[in-house]
C-alpha cells in the first residue's frame, strides 16, 4: 500500500463508488469476484452463523451492500427480522428488494457508517460484517467498533466476519500479496489485476486477521474461530457467552 493515510478515500468517496457498483454485489452465486474464494465464504460464515445459533430471529447485516449474505442466510433461517447498514443508499434498496422477496421478516435500511450509527445494545442474535471491517482506519477506530458489535450481540448470540487482510510478517504480505495478484490475473488479465490493486492501495486499510481475533476476545467474545483463509481473504467469527 502506498498511499499514506491521510490521503485513504473519505466516507464519501467510498459511498459515491459502491454507489455505482450494485450489480457487482448482486450474485448470489458468484459472490463478487475479486474476492478468492466468494463462493465458499459466504456459505461457510452463514452455516456458521445458522450453527452457532440456530434459534436467532434478529440480524444485523454491516456493510451488507446488496445483502448477499443475508440472503444466504435466509435460505437456512427464514424469517429473520433483518437490520441492514451500509453507507450506500442504492446498494440498501437493492439488499431491500431481494430480501423482502424471500423473507416475511421485518427489514430495516440504515444509511450510516457503522462507527456512528444507533443500533439497539445486546440485540441481534447473529451480527454479519462481510467485506466491509478493512474500510475502518486508525487502531483507535477498530477497538471501538469491535467493542460496538460486541455490545449489539444477544446474550448467545454470534459475529461472524469475512474480510479481506493484511498479514504481521513483511515477507508472509509480499507472499500473499502476490497470489492474490495472480488471482485476479486469472480472472481478468493484468488490467483488470492493476484495476484492483489501485483501488486497495486509495480506499483499503486492512488489519492482520490475528489483530482482529485479538480484538474479538478483547471485546468479550468467548469463543473465537477460524473458518477459512486464502492468500488475503479470510473468514472467521465469535459467540458470545448465553
Ligand atoms: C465490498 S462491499 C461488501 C458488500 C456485502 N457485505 C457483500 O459481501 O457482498 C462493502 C460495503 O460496505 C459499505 N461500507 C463501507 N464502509 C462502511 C462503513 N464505515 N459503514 C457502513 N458501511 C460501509 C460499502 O458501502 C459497501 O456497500
């Protein structure tokens, strides 16, 4: 990464480009693809969620885009009453359309930043954070928002997060780094490789997967798990005692 932080996209950025980009996260059966292994991800964190609470009627979906996971979640726990944040107005009429589509449950549109915004305390059986934590910057930024989603989980209930990160080790980073440049080579070519990581490098600040174990337990999660990691990507969770 090579843009330093103070020059990283602002909300509004972020907001403006998601804006633009509701068909991308629209496939429930690709995922978007610039993320390894979209497919499996997405099954593995919503079988967990299901898993680890299998009685949960409330969710809460952060940075649910066009609600691909809430979806996928749906097709094992229906109904749900469904609260779903993002920054990005047309990705929240979207994730609302599909999901009212399949689901009788009550679903709420917050157009905030999960930072600021006002969610009801020890409320939501499962919590889905998909894609979305590495937007979050100073370490200051990313206690605080573990803490939050810590506070917003039922008694019981579980968080479970997909995202993608950086790693502790200089060398493990160039590593993976490259694999996931070959990747996406794969799948587009080395324009669409370059496309990808000029976006990274201005709008993402990822944080080690073992920062944000260390956090979970830290906010008072008691179980913490590791579901699956590829290169960059990776999908992991934590229940909160009953
Ligand atoms: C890469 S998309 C992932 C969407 C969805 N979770 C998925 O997996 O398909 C990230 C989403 O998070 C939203 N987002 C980014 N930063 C956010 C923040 N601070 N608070 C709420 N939403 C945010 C963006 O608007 C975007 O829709």
């Amino acid at each position: 990464m090579h843009t330093p932080m103070n020059q990283k996209s602002t909300l509004t950025e972020i907001q403006e480009r998601f804006d633009r980009d509701v068909e991308r996260f629209s496939n429930l059966i690709t995922g978007q693809q610039a993320t390894m292994d979209a497919p499996l991800v997405m099954d593995l964190i919503t079988q967990a969620a299901k898993t680890a609470t299998p009685h949960a009627k409330r969710i809460l979906d952060v940075g649910c885009g066009a609600g691909n996971n809430t979806l996928k979640l749906l097709q094992m726990i229906n109904p749900l009453d469904c609260d779903m944040v993002d920054l990005s107005r047309p990705m929240l009429e979207r994730a609302r359309q599909r999901i009212a589509a399949v689901n009788s449950g009550e679903v709420r549109l917050f157009q905030e930043d999960i930072r600021i915004v006002n969610l009801p305390e020890g409320h939501y059986d499962i919590i889905l954070a998909a894609m979305v934590l590495h937007h979050l910057r100073e370490t200051q930024d990313w206690e605080d928002t573990f803490r939050k989603l810590y506070r917003l989980t039922a008694p019981g209930g579980s968080i479970w997060i997909a995202d993608f990160v950086a790693h502790e080790n200089q060398s493990m980073q160039e590593i993976m780094w490259e694999r996931y440049g070959k990747y996406l080579e794969s799948m587009g070519g080395v324009a669409y490789r370059e496309k990808v990581f000029a976006y990274i490098d201005k709008e993402d600040t990822p944080r080690p997967v073992t920062f944000q174990l260390d956090l979970l337990r830290q906010s008072g999660f008691s179980e913490v798990e590791i579901l699956h990691k590829n290169s960059c990507f990776v999908a992991f969770g934590a229940i909160k005692k009953g």
